[in-house]
C-alpha cells in the first residue's frame, strides 16, 4: 500500500466522522498496523509520513447491562441446578479469559 493510499484513508476518516460508516475506523487502523507492521519488522526502519497520518477514533459503545428488574424473571424461570450449572460455567469461562490476559494461557 502506498503512502498517498494512507493518506486518502486518512482524510476519509476525517470527511466521514460522525456519519453512518460501517467499520471505517476499524478497517482503517487495521490497515495501518498493518503497514506499520510491515516497516518496523520487514523493513525495519520508522516510517518517514507517520507522523502525517490521522487515526480513526473508534465509536465509544456501552456494554449492555440488565437491571434487577430484567434478570430476577429470567432466574425465576430456570431451576437452581442450571443457576448452579450457569455460575460454573461463568466462573470457568473467567478463569480462562484471565489466564489468557496474564499469559497463562497453557493451563
């Protein structure tokens, strides 16, 4: 990719900002680690225009959250063995995402 393609990427993410694009930020900050890549580790050396280049700021989205009143009917309606099952499992699937971000992946 050349470099007048980051920079047209670049003005893109500007022009666009606030409109209805569909992974524009994403597509554009994957392209350019990916290049960034490919200088630092292939070429080996700092790419001359970074300091040009405007990154994409990603849209902020809020996790999904039930209050009290959502998830007590959904409880009520389960029995206590697939609460139980449920809190396993949960406890099981963290354990694992922890371990993976402390590098401990392998046990």
């Amino acid at each position: 990719m050349h470099v007048s393609t980051l920079i047209v990427m670049s003005s893109v993410a500007n022009d666009f900002q606030g409109l209805p694009v569909i992974l524009l930020d994403c597509t554009q900050n994957r392209a350019l680690q990916a290049i960034l890549f490919f200088y630092f580790h292939v070429l080996e050396m700092d790419p001359p225009w970074l300091d040009g280049v405007v990154r994409a700021k990603p849209k902020r989205r809020n996790p999904v959250v039930l209050s009290v009143e959502e998830v007590s009917p959904l409880l009520a309606n389960i029995s206590v063995q697939q609460q139980m099952n449920s809190i396993v499992y949960l406890y099981t699937l963290l354990t694992k995402v922890v371990q993976v971000i402390l590098g401990d992946g392998d046990s």
